[in-house]
C-alpha cells in the first residue's frame, strides 16, 4: 500500500482505534461510503491530492459495490511491494507463505509477478492494478477486515494533545550540520531525505540505518531515522530514536520542535515540557509553543 503524503491528519478519532493506519482507514472507509468528508472539506481534497489514500479509496469503493452487490468473502491481492519483496526474496518467510498460497488461486498476480520478475524495477511500489477477487475463504475475510472499523477492541487511549501536533518538514540545511563525516556521508544522507520527501519512509529509514550502522550515535541519521519510524506509524519507537539524537548532541531550535511534535503524539507530559521549556526563548518557535503550552494546560495531563 502507499504511503499516505499527510498521515499527521488522521491522529485524531475514535479512541478504540490506534492513532495512525487503523483511523486513516476507518476514515477512508467513511468517505468511499460517502459519509464524511472532513471539516470544510480538507478529507476529500487531501484524498485529490495523496496517490496513496485515493487508492485505499477506490481499493474502499470496489469492496463496498461487491458487497451491495451480494458477494460475501474477499481476500486482497498483495501490494506491488509485497509482490516486489517476494520476487526478490526479501518478504519475511511467513509473508512469503501468505504470498505464495495466494498465486496459487490468482492468475492476475502471477501475470504481475512475472513482469516484476523480468523488469530491472525490482522495488516498484506504485502499480495501479489492484483487485479484490472472491473466493470461499473465510479467514481470507477476516484478516481482510481487521483493521477496519468493524472489529472495535480496547486499545491503549489516544493522545490528548495528538490534534496539536504538526511534524515539520524535513530541514536539510540543519540535518547536513550536524552530520558526522559529511564528505562520506552526505550522499546516503540525501538518498534518505529524498526518499522521506517521496513518501518512501521505509526507504528513508533503510538509508539512515546504513550510516547509523558505520556511526551508531550519529545526530542527523537518528533524527531522520526517528521521523521515518513515525511517519510508519510507530511513535514510541520515534522517540526513542529522538531520545538518542538528542544524547548525542544539544539540539538545535528545528528539532526540539520536531521532538515536541512528537510528543504531542504520543501524549508524553514531561517531553512536552521538556521541549517547550527549550524552545520558550527561542523567537522562531516561542510564540507557538506558548498556544501548546495553553492548550495542554486546559486539557491536563
């Protein structure tokens, strides 16, 4: 599936579903059945404008007509990356399982696996052919619809404060500054923060491990491997990499309020302190910070 280009939208929701992938579907799911659109719109423009979440949405809108129309189990080809990891023996042995049993019941896959196999592009991700096909398998149907809406469990509650953040843009002329080594490795540096700025985070983080790798404490790589990890929806892990950045080298003015943002995400008080007290003298960001530091104030801990 494609990366969503503005996932920082779907941090709020129903509190039984994680912020992140879970409540980008539900919403998703609620706007290809025509019943939201987001306040003043922003939900159908983004949907206009991000390749990954139209997708979901038509992925949606082919689910719900088969639906209407009678069908009652479905299973769902694997993604392009699936299908590019598999081709290339890089899926976990269990997703290569999955895969496997699958093009054995779909010819429509091993047509693409078979153009896979025979282009150079072996980590194509943006394949528009996707199908849903039904068959007679139950668990197919569940595994499907579990990170749907319809299934509501307990989950660990939302953030309060996770509607205030806003995870900056990269800032390269920062994150070059501070990289150690930059005349060996300032090019894996931009291959990363060319592939988080294409929505690739997967990749972005692949490329920051490499030089984390050769420099374990290295302030830049940890930064943008933190982001990386957010952006996949894995905030707690973020931070601990934001953690480690910040050992490794006082922070600059950028990523103090990128470590708030993340913050706010995950709820943490005491970060949120912590970086709101770093930035309160800074002229760039004081005055923002003093909205945040008002509006966590009125909702509490």
């Amino acid at each position: 599936m494609m990366d969503c280009t503005k996932p920082w939208l779907f941090d709020a929701g129903p509190d039984w579903l994680e912020p992140g992938e879970q409540r980008r579907q539900e919403a998703l799911w609620q706007f290809a059945r025509g019943k939201a659109e987001g306040e003043g719109g922003v939900l159908r423009r983004h949907v206009g404008e991000c390749p990954g979440c139209a997708l979901l949405v038509r992925s949606f809108l082919r689910l719900d007509g088969a639906m209407r129309g009678g069908a009652e189990v479905f299973a769902a080809c694997p993604s392009a990356r699936d299908l590019s990891d598999y081709a290339s023996y890089e899926s976990p042995v269990e997703q290569r399982e999955k895969v496997e049993a699958h093009l054995k019941a779909c010819s429509c896959c091993r047509e693409d696996l078979a153009w896979l196999s025979s282009t150079g592009e072996r980590k194509m991700v943006a394949m528009e052919r996707r199908r849903w096909i039904a068959y007679g398998a139950v668990a197919a149907m569940l595994a499907l619809l579990a990170p749907l809406p319809f299934l509501r469990r307990s989950h660990k509650p939302a953030s309060p404060y996770a509607d205030l953040a806003r995870i900056p843009v990269m800032n390269r002329g920062d994150l070059m500054a501070t990289l150690h080594q930059p005349q060996k490795f300032r090019p894996l540096l931009e291959e990363s923060l060319n592939a988080y700025d294409a929505g690739d985070y997967r990749m972005a983080e692949a490329k920051a491990q490499a030089i984390l790798q050769a420099l374990p404490t290295d302030p830049s790589a940890l930064f943008v491997a933190a982001l990386a990890e957010y952006r996949q929806g894995r905030p707690d892990e973020a931070e601990k990499l934001m953690d480690q950045s910040e050992r490794s080298q006082p922070m600059s003015g950028y990523r103090c309020w990128a470590t708030l943002q993340l913050a706010l995400t995950t709820g943490s008080r005491s970060r949120i302190d912590r970086e709101c007290k770093h930035l309160e003298s800074d002229p760039n960001y004081a005055p923002r910070v003093q909205q945040i530091r008002q509006a966590v104030s009125r909702r509490g801990a």
